[in-house]
C-alpha cells in the first residue's frame, strides 16, 4: 500500500526577510520582486538537510508569493511529506 501524502497545514517554518524580526512591529509592505528568489534560496538549502524521500516539495505559500500583492515581509513555507 503507497503511503499517503501528508501536507502539513500549518506554518512549520518562516523566514524572516530584510529587517523583520519577530519581537518587533511588522507592517505590510510593497511587494519584493526578490521575495521568489530568497524562497528559492532557502528552499534549496533546506532541502539540501533533509531526506529525498521524506520530503515531497516545499512550497511558497502566503501574500509574499503572489506578485504585486502588499505583504508583511515575511516568506511562509509549506513542507509536503510523503
């Protein structure tokens, strides 16, 4: 029997971007052209730590990943498991 997908439906790991810092007051802002790229670095160095079979994808999930959407500046991760 294959073993069912699991997507975590919670926010298992945020990425603080530019000044944002989790004691701190965060505002929404103008999207970031670079918010795709910085998900993409992260994810890579994620994935780079955790097993291939385990993980399924990490996704980029919230307001910092739709285009020209204002956002607070922080990048939300999905984990998909297997």
């Amino acid at each position: 029997m294959p073993k069912p997908h699991l997507f975590i439906v919670g926010l298992l790991f945020r990425l603080k971007i530019g000044i944002a810092k989790m004691n701190t007051n965060i505002a929404v802002v103008s999207y970031n052209s670079d918010w795709p790229h910085q998900f993409n670095k992260e994810k890579q160095a994620i994935l780079a730590h955790l097993s291939k079979e385990n993980v399924a994808a990490l996704h980029h999930i919230g307001s910092t990943s739709v285009p020209q959407l204002c956002a607070k500046p922080i990048v939300d991760m999905l984990y998909q498991l297997n």
